[in-house]
C-alpha cells in the first residue's frame, strides 16, 4: 500500500521486501553486534594469554560431542599444548590444567558414571594420593564403582599411575580385586586373625593377582583409547606410516568439504565397517576411515568390495581411491551434512602394487591438484598441477643437481632439499637409477643413490622435481 502511494511499481516492491525478509533471517543491530565483537575480542584474548586455561575449559563444555572433542585436541597440539591422559591421581572431574598441559578430565571417560567421580574426588581430597591399585581399591567405598567402571578406568589408562599394565588391572578385576576388597583372603578369615593376616611378615611383600602382567600390544592399548576417550591420544596408528601418507594422499579427512566432485586419494585406518548386500544380492560395505584430522564415511559398492575385500577389516591401514560426493543434502537439521566417499579402490598400505595401481590411475584427475592440509589440520600450499597425460612413462637415468656450497645452501638448507626430494621419488619405485650432481664450487660430485631409491620416470615424477628444484636442475638421460 505505501509502495502504491509513492508509486513504486509492485514488481520492484515486492523484490525490495523480499531482500529484507531475507536479511532479517540473519541480521544484527549494532548493540548486538558490538556485543559479539566484544566476545570475540575476549574470547581471542584468552588464547593467546591463557592458552591452555583457554583449551582446557573449552574442552571441559564440549565433553559429551566427540567431533568437538577431537577438533579442540588437535588444536591444542597445532597450538604445542601437550594432552595428557586421565590419571587417576591428578585428573579431576573436568579437563585441567597441568603446568601449561591440559589433562583430561574422568567425567571424559565413556561409561564413568558420576557417582564413580563423586566417589574417587572424595577420598583422595581426603586422604590424598593413591599410592597403589592395592590402596584404591581399599579406600574406595564398596559399591561406589561398579565393574564397568573399573575396567574403563583400568582400559583408558587412568590406573597406569598405581604401578599395574592395564592387562594387570584388569587380570586383578577378573579375580575378584574390587573397592572395598583389597585382597583376596576369604572373609572369615579376617575376623579370625584379625588385620596382621593382610599384611606382609617383616621382609616379605605380597602381590597382587595381574602384579606382574606384561601390557596389551600397542595397537590394542591404542584402540581402548579410542573407544573410550574418543580419539588416539598417547599414539596413533598412521604414525608409524605418516610419511607414505604425506607423499601418497591427494587430501586429507578434513579438506573433503573443499573439494569439487572428482577423485581424490586418501590414506588411514579403518576403524568400523558394516557389510551389507545390495538389490542384486552382492556384497557391499560401508565402512568409516580415520586420518590425523577426523574421520569419514566411506560407500564401496560391490565390484569394488570383490576386487578390494582382503583390505576390508577394521584396524587395516589403507589407501582409498574414490569419488567426492557433497553433503550439501542433509533432510534434518537444514545444515550441510559431512562429505561421504564412494570408494572406487582400496588397498592395504603395505600393497606396494597396488599403490601403483592407485596412483596410475588418479595421476591424471584434477583432485591431485587441490589443497592438502597436514596432520594438525593446518592448510598446505597446493600441490602441484600434473602435467599433461599425453607424454606417460619413461625410461633412463634420473640426474638431480644440487649446491653443496656453504655459502649458497648451508647444510640444513641441503639437509632439507634432500629430505623433499626423498619423499617425491618415494612415491616412485621403480627400476631406474638416480644420480646426485653436488656443486661444492671448487667441483662436483656425483652420487648413485641406492637401489631403494630408483624410480619409474614418468611426466608425473620430473613435473614434482622440476616444481621443487628448477626444471634447470632435473633432466633425464637416455629416454
């Protein structure tokens, strides 16, 4: 009607009101948004003057949302703020801080009920330290900590202090140690001797059942971990293979979300699968695979799961070639759902043909080309745009020339040259030698690197060397 008035067309009008409805869904006014300003301005201050008080207490409000929980870790280690596990002497009910350290808090713990907390905070406030899994179980209050509680506290590493392995504690559990039953002596005996029959004669120790238990295997030790604080926190299984991932994977976890549709190559440890069988009645799966910086959902649908099913089992650290698909539809909650994988290709790291087979095929796809980020999350600069397919792969002599001049590339300068170079031709097995050329300034000096290093000279592996070095310092002999 007022539009009508001033004589404003209706078409302009409602297009007008329209970019106002729409702005209202999301608008401030400036007392609200100087109040966000000024949070934001405390909020930063805290972290860059307190940062681990800052991490410790933004964990402690995001206990209970696992993808929070882990993103805010590896925060704190981008940030150089060590993590330390639960203990059950220094932990209290919220994570903390520890001499600039943040330690994790027992109310982090999966299935430590609260009563469990209440329990153990008391006595120690009382009585102090635990001096040993003897001593808990003695001044615990029967009943305060059921089984259950027990063994997440012995699997999540929060009893390591109190001198037993977690296989120990829980060999102990199995025999019948508990609160408020800090030995095994049958019950009539007690009131038949009285105290003096728990305690060692002068000169003799006892020992508990599981005293001298050796500790599960690493990678069992590391999965308890996962499945009871949320994430792998004293170790990580891709650790042991973090530098083929570094030069093998096209992305990482946590930069899907910037990816166009295409292939991309992942590295990382499945860590659950579900096998399923499709309208034909073949075989599929669906499986979950973890890197350092999170975790996704993978579809392989059934000519891929026969052709990779020695591959699929949970805990297998693995290469997954496959396609990017948006997770731009998401019918609940109006925001924008995690990307998933369709896996086209998937092979055990140790594979060393099938790795080949892998990058033969995504050599030419426009993913390689995409950012890569690094295990803490953090941006890397783009990796180099592959060169044109048409050239494919090559034979002779790989020469490489570096300055071995002090004054022109000092010794850790080289040092790192060397170290790139190596984790480009590591991708590259093969059959042809590499030479070195070292230009000290007075003379050169060429060096044949081991067999271990030769490689399959194609387009692909000159391009990431000439990109790295200088294409006046890479050159082939004898294609």
């Amino acid at each position: 009607r007022g539009a009508k008035t001033k004589e404003v067309p209706e078409k302009v009008a409602r297009q007008v009101f329209k970019q106002m409805s729409d702005f209202a869904g999301y608008g401030f006014n400036k007392a609200h948004s100087a109040c966000y300003a000024l949070s934001a301005y405390q909020t930063a201050y805290l972290k860059a003057n307190f940062p681990a008080e800052y991490m410790a207490a933004q964990l402690s409000s995001v206990m209970d949302n696992k993808d929070k929980s882990t993103a805010l870790i590896q925060e704190c280690r981008r940030m150089g703020i060590e993590v330390l596990p639960p203990d059950i002497n220094e932990s209290v009910e919220g994570f903390a801080v520890d001499k600039g350290r943040v330690r994790f808090g027992l109310a982090a713990i999966k299935h430590l009920g609260g009563n469990a907390i209440s329990a153990i905070l008391s006595v120690r406030e009382a009585g102090g330290a635990f001096q040993g899994f003897d001593d808990f179980c003695r001044r615990v209050p029967p009943g305060s900590i059921n089984r259950t509680g027990m063994e997440v506290l012995a699997k999540s590493g929060a009893l390591c202090s109190l001198g037993m392995t977690r296989a120990g504690v829980l060999e102990a559990l199995a025999a019948g140690l508990a609160p408020g039953k800090a030995s095994l002596v049958p019950a009539g005996q007690e009131s038949l001797f009285g105290e003096e029959a728990l305690s060692p004669a002068p000169g003799m120790t006892t020992s508990l059942p599981g005293a001298d238990v050796p500790e599960f295997p690493r990678l069992e030790l590391l999965t308890m971990e996962k499945e009871l604080l949320g994430l792998y926190l004293s170790d990580h299984p891709l650790n042991s293979v973090k530098d083929a991932l570094e030069r093998f994977t096209t992305v990482m976890v946590e930069g899907l979300s910037e990816c166009d549709a295409g292939e991309v190559i992942l590295g990382g440890i499945i860590t659950a699968m579900r096998r399923h069988t499709d309208r034909s009645g073949r075989a599929m799966a669906f499986a979950t695979l973890e890197d350092f910086t999170g975790a996704v959902e993978m579809t392989i649908f059934a000519d891929a799961f026969e052709r990779c099913r020695q591959a699929l089992e949970v805990e297998a650290i693995v290469f997954v070639r496959g396609r990017v698909e948006s997770g731009a539809r998401n019918a609940e909650g109006g925001g924008e759902a995690p990307p998933r994988v369709v896996a086209n290709d998937i092979v055990l790291i140790s594979d060393v043909k099938g790795r080949e087979r892998i990058k033969r095929r995504n050599n030419n796809n426009s993913a390689a080309s995409r950012p890569r980020r690094n295990r803490n999350g953090n941006r890397r600069e783009p990796m180099a745009a592959a060169p044109p397919a048409s050239s494919g792969q090559k034979t002779g002599t790989v020469h490489i020339r570096l300055s071995a001049s002090a004054e022109k590339n000092p010794p850790e300068s080289l040092r790192a040259s060397l170290d790139q170079i190596k984790q480009v031709i590591g991708g590259y097995h093969g059959s042809a030698p590499v030479l070195l050329h070292l230009d000290s300034g007075a003379g050169q000096r060429i060096l044949r690197l081991g067999p271990s290093f030769n490689v399959q000279p194609d387009d692909m592996l000159i391009h990431r060397l000439e990109t790295l070095l200088g294409k006046e310092k890479v050159w082939l002999e004898g294609s």
